[in-house]
C-alpha cells in the first residue's frame, strides 16, 4: 500500500517570478525558503504555506504564454513546460523510506512513472544520479489516468537563508516562443 503524509508542494507556472515572490511574500506572508535556477533559462521557487507544506513556482524565459486547454505537462522530462497559470504536478510528501516502494507499487499498476527515484541538487542539471549531501528532495513522478503528473516527495535537508540564491526573473526577461 502507497502512505503519503499530506502534500509536500504544488507547482505552479507564472509569467514573472519577481511579482509572484512579491505577492507570495509580502500579500500572503509565505517566506520564500529555496530557490532553483534550471537549465535552459528557468527558475523553480518555493514558499512555506505552513503545516510543512509549500506552493512553488516555474518560471522559463521561454515559457508558453498563458492557455486556456493547456495546463498539463506533454512528456517529463523531455517536455515538462507547461504554461502560465497550469498546474505542473501536484506532489505528495512521502517519508523517504517509502519512495522504492512506491516505484515498485507504481510499476505492478503498469502506471507510466520515473523508474528511478530521482535525487534533486543545486548542480548545473539539477539532478544527481547518486544521493549527495547537497540533495534536497527525492523524488518519484508519474501520471494518472488524466495524464496529471503527480510526485511522491521526500525532503532530505532543512533549508537556510544561504538556499534562497538567485535573483528573480521578471516579465522583461521572457524569451517568446
């Protein structure tokens, strides 16, 4: 049986990271606590919105514009971009004890998903084959029927003032498609 312990984050994509860490800070009084720059020109920015949980968000310079019908991711990792205002995936926090057997329970469902758990660091990929000192969160992503992708979700670390790294982008540094 598959034990998540409530969500871990939902990421969301905005059009300009520098408003939505404005509103998130300083209107809702979320901290931003971890900031991610991606390859390929994006960011990924994470707010505590309590009870352990958090609302993150993508940003790229060269994001799809805001669409209506288009709000699920087309193939992870390949072509995991969705656009402004979508909700990415919604992940499941998970104690890390339980991440391999969520793979195996998700592969005995024939459900498509990562067959690996995948270790997210602060290096130029932003993933590591191995489980390092520097990984944050482990992670398992797949779809259900509807093709939402889904995480189950282990954070590895505490974060600290020194994970929040990068200045955020604005609207005028989005590349149009």
């Amino acid at each position: 049986m598959i034990k998540t312990t409530g969500i871990n984050h939902i990421a969301l994509v905005c059009r300009d990271m520098k408003e939505t860490v404005r509103f998130y800070t300083e209107v809702l009084n979320m901290p931003l606590f971890k900031t991610v720059e991606l390859p390929g020109g994006g960011q990924h920015f994470f707010f505590d919105c309590g009870g352990g949980a958090s609302v993150a968000f993508f940003w790229w310079a060269d994001g799809p514009s805001a669409a209506p019908g288009i709000a699920s991711v087309r193939s992870f990792p390949g072509d995991a971009k969705t656009a402004v205002g979508s909700m990415n995936h919604l992940a499941f926090n998970m104690d890390e004890d339980e991440l391999e057997a969520a793979l195996d329970r998700l592969e005995q469902a024939g459900v498509p998903h990562t067959h690996a758990v995948v270790n997210h660091d602060d290096s130029p990929m932003g993933v590591a084959r191995e489980k390092h000192e520097g990984v944050f969160v482990r992670s398992v992503y797949f779809t259900d029927p509807n093709g939402i992708m889904l995480e189950f979700a282990a954070t590895t670390k505490s974060f600290g003032p020194e994970d929040v790294a990068h200045e955020p982008a604005t609207a005028a540094d989005r590349v149009e498609a």
